[in-house]
C-alpha cells in the first residue's frame, strides 16, 4: 500500500459505546497496519442526540463526509441489523436531503458480531449506500472475537488492502438495489364483514404511527375496529422510551435495564401477557423507523431468550416491504427465532378493497392460529440462531449473560449433540462394524429403507 497517494478514510462508527467499542479495535488495526492515510472516526450512533439536535454537529458530520475518498460504515450488530442510534443517523441523512454528502463517494462496511444475521445488516448498509448514490465496495464481516487471531487478523488486511488499491484504482461498481417505488394507494377503508370476538385471547396492537403515514394509521384503525374483546393499540410513542439500548450489558447478569424509563413495564405488563400481537410500521429507508428499531434493541434487556415464544405476529406495514427483501428476512427471522408464527400485509396492494379483505383475513386467521397454538416449525433461521446463541452462552458469553445461562440450562436447551447418549452408543456401535465390507455393502444398498423403518410404528398407530 505504501508509496500509493494518501486517502481520506471517514468512519462512521455505530457503536453505542463510542471509542470504547469492540468494532474500533478493528478499526484501530487497520489504521497501524495501513498508517499512510487519513483517518476520521465520526461517533454518530453514541452522538446521535448532538448531532440530530447541533445544527454545528450535523455540518461538520456531513463536511467530514464530503472530503472522504472513502466512507466505511463500522457497527455492530444489533438484533439483525445496525443500532437504532445509527438508523437514526441514516434517517436523517434522508429526511434533511443530505445525500449529496455522500453521493459518489465509495463505501464500505466492516462489523463485529456473533454472526447472527450480519449478512441481513451489510445488505441493509449496502442498499442505504447504493440509494445515497455511492459506491459500495462490500463488507467485512468479523466475529467479535476474531482479532485475536493471527489468521483472522491477516485475512482483515487482505481485505482492507484490495479495498484501498480498488478505491485508487476508482473501480466502476454496479448499483444492486433498485430505487424503491412507494404504493400509490390511498386507504380508505369499507365497512367490516365482520367482527372477530377474541375470547380468551388477549391482541395488542403496536404501532409507531405518527402522522407521516396516513396508511399506516388506517390500517391500524380498522385492525383494532376488527376485533372486539381484549384488544389495545399502543403508540410507541406513548411509552416513554428515553433511549436506545447503550450496549452495556449489565443487563446479562439478571435482566435489570440501566435505563429506569417506561419500556421495562411495557415490556412485561403490556407485551408478555399478549397472545397476539400486531407490529404495525411504515418503511423508513430500508427499515422500519428507528422507533422500531429501538424497540427492538431494547428487549436485550431480557437477553438471548424466547420471549413471545408460542405468540402469533401480525406485521402491518405500509411501504414497498416487497421491494425491501432484507427487511421482510430481518422480521422474519426476528419473529421465527423468538417461537412465533408471522403473518404479514402491506398496502402494496391494487385498491382499498383488496386491502379491506387483507386486513380482515389477517384479524381472522391470526385468532385461529392462536386458538389452535400452531407455531411452524424453525426453518434455518432459528435453527442455525440457537446453535449460535447455544454455543456461546454455554462458552464464551457465559460470565455476561448468566441470566441466559441459567434459563437455557433449565429449559433444556444445552442441547449438544454430545449429550445425546442413545446417538452415541448407536455411532458407537455401528461406525466399527461398518469397516466389515459384506455390512457395509448390504448397509449402504438398503439405505433408503434403514432411512424410513423409523416412521413405521408412527404410521402403523396413527
Ligand atoms: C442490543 C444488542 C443486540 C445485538 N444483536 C446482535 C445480532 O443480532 N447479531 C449478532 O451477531 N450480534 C449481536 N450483538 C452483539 C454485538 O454485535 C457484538 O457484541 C459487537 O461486537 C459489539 O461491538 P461494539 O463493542 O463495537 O459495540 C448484539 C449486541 C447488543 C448489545
């Protein structure tokens, strides 16, 4: 890299934890091993509320971008995506037209995490650049930990050294995500077909409707109107909520918050006791509101457990979720890995009464799942998440997430492969006898048959 003309390297750090971040370690790596250019770090996540309310602070954020020869974008993960903080930051860029700070400029993005859901956050980042009209030169995705290995550490400089040489190279980049198209619908809704009675099911309706998104507000309306019984719409707004989750873990060792505000009692008064709740949001950028994502970043108080496990979703959302896939995978995923079974309608849809027959459908089958109790079955999602978390607590993150540790332990879910006694003996026994050719042979010809003999007493006595 030497010898090569000095950058500008600007970094929007997202952490909560300012320089005080497992992301800056890596960020501060990078700036030993590549000591020939410039290097800002720009802490907009930890100064979200300078920057959003300092008219000084928000110019010379977007000033420091502007001179950048390349922006990267370096977070951690936060519940599949970026801190709500850093959504904050993003979305202001848009709601004060400031893409032309960005625009041109090539961007890339690094993250530490689990490995939970850090390809849905680097597709979030990748098309927040492409629509602020950069050039996203793709992402590194480290594990927090991985720094502290030699192999991982050169891997990181391979990548930032082909990263430099293609930003003075100037490579042409390709824009991935196209403009998003809003639904031009207006929603007025018809009169009911009919009123769902919840009977013994308790339905809370979230939103975090504030004005901007008529839609949103009248889907929300006839949804509540649908049912009567226990039913209540709440207004994230309305909760008092002070912040955004700091990521300061305390909560790992009991699930006590720092924060002493609202959300806690919401959480578990309001929240917990429903059967069925409905999310209902409008598409801020590639998201939803950094409302929403506070929401979201919020419930790590409780940790990596189930919370609404057994509970039915609604997702209401006006916006062109169809457009945005990483956020129809980021809810998804959000909602399989907690145990709940979502439904999802959005006002893409050709007049308002298609979506007066959406909406009612969802009010009906929503009460029939959650009187039947289905829940599907995991898909990847979920299954692939509590190897992770799995792993993890019972290692590395033990001595921070004890309340974790403790549940997982009591509910089973240590569920090691190598806990598993009636596999073991049977690899045991079965793995020797299979060097026997003549076994083997007659093993592997009549696999299929080895392979369904299992299900035979279920079917016999179904
Ligand atoms: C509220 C919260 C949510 C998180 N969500 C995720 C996640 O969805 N996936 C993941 O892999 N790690 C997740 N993490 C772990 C952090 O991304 C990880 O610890 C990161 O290295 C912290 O970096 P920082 O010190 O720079 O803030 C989460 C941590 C917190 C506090």
């Amino acid at each position: 890299d030497r010898g090569i003309k000095a950058m500008k390297i600007v970094v929007l750090n997202g952490s909560p934890k300012g320089d005080t971040s497992v992301t800056m370690q890596y960020v501060a790596y990078i700036r030993k091993k590549f000591p020939d250019h410039r290097y800002e770090i720009l802490n907009v996540a930890a100064d979200i509320r300078k920057i959003e309310k300092d008219a000084a602070a928000w110019n010379t954020t977007l000033d420091s971008v502007r001179s950048a020869d390349l922006v990267l974008w370096a977070f951690p993960l936060y519940y599949l995506v970026v801190c709500s903080q850093y959504k904050r930051f993003i979305e202001l860029v848009f709601e004060r037209k400031a893409q032309d700070a960005f625009a041109g400029t090539y961007a890339s993005s690094l993250s530490t995490s689990i490995h939970f859901f850090d390809q849905t956050a680097h597709a979030y980042i990748h098309a927040i650049s492409d629509d602020l009209g950069m050039k996203y030169l793709g992402f590194y995705s480290a594990e927090m930990r991985d720094l502290l290995q030699d192999e991982e550490r050169k891997r990181l400089e391979k990548f930032v050294s082909l990263l430099f040489t293609a930003v003075q190279e100037k490579v042409p980049v390709q824009r991935e995500n196209a403009p998003l198209v809003w639904p031009a619908i207006t929603y007025i809704p018809g009169p009911h077909q009919k009123i769902q009675e919840t009977g013994s099911k308790k339905v809370v309706i979230l939103t975090d409707s504030d004005g901007s998104s008529p839609n949103l507000f009248v889907m929300t309306d006839r949804l509540y109107k649908t049912f009567s019984g226990s039913v209540e719409m709440i207004n994230l707004h309305d909760i008092n909520m002070k912040g955004g989750c700091l990521g300061c873990c305390q909560c790992g060792y009991d699930n006590t918050c720092v924060y002493t505000d609202g959300y806690i009692d919401f959480f578990r008064n309001k929240l917990l006791p429903a059967d069925i709740i409905i999310m209902a949001g409008s598409v801020h950028d590639r998201y939803l509101s950094s409302t929403w994502k506070q929401f979201f970043d919020r419930s790590f108080f409780r940790g990596h457990i189930p919370n609404f496990k057994g509970k039915q979703i609604g997702f209401v959302i006006a916006g062109p979720l169809h457009q945005v896939p990483v956020l129809k995978e980021a809810l998804t995923a959000w909602a399989d890995n907690g145990g709940c079974n979502a439904q999802f309608v959005t006002d893409e849809v050709s007049g308002s009464g298609e979506l007066d027959l959406l909406l009612d459908a969802m009010a009906t089958r929503i009460l029939q799942c959650a009187e039947s109790g289905y829940i599907p079955p995991h898909t990847f999602y979920a299954v692939g998440g509590h190897k992770i978390f799995r792993d993890n607590i019972y290692g590395g993150m033990r001595i921070a997430f004890q309340a974790d540790y403790r549940y997982y332990k009591e509910h089973g879910m240590f569920d090691f492969p190598q806990a598993d006694l009636k596999t073991r003996l049977f690899n045991a026994l079965l793995i020797p006898l299979l060097r026997i050719p003549g076994f083997r042979k007659k093993v592997f010809a009549d696999m299929k048959y080895h392979m369904v003999q299992p299900f035979e007493s279920v079917l016999k006595s179904a």
